[in-house]
C-alpha cells in the first residue's frame, strides 16, 4: 500500500525521533509505554506509524 509523503514522513519521525514513542518502544513497558497506547488515539504521528509499518506506535515493528 502506497502512502503519501506527510504520512510517511510522520511515520518516520514516530519511528525514529519522537523522544516519548522512541524510548516507550525500546523499554516495552512503563509510565510511557501506557502513555503512548492512550497518546495514539490522538497524535497524528502516531496514527501514522500504524498505517506505514502495520503496529500500533508501542509496539517495535516486527522483523519478517
């Protein structure tokens, strides 16, 4: 599925630079894993990442 460059390009800031999705990703749990399963509900960025790499913004992309 092809998606356009503003999704992708939130996408990739959620994936890579977003200091609260980046570090609640990398730990797997805690006050900013929770935080960002409610905070992905709202944040666009985050509503991005799910579209582009197909998981929710707290969860690490799964390798195939």
């Amino acid at each position: 599925m092809k998606h356009g460059k503003a999704t992708t390009k939130m996408a990739s800031f959620c994936k890579d630079s977003c200091p609260v999705c980046t570090r609640a990703r990398e730990k797997g749990e805690g006050f900013l894993y929770e935080f960002v399963k409610l905070e992905e509900q709202i944040c666009p960025a985050c509503r991005s990442y799910k579209k582009v790499f197909g998981v929710p913004a707290h969860e690490k992309i799964k390798k195939k």
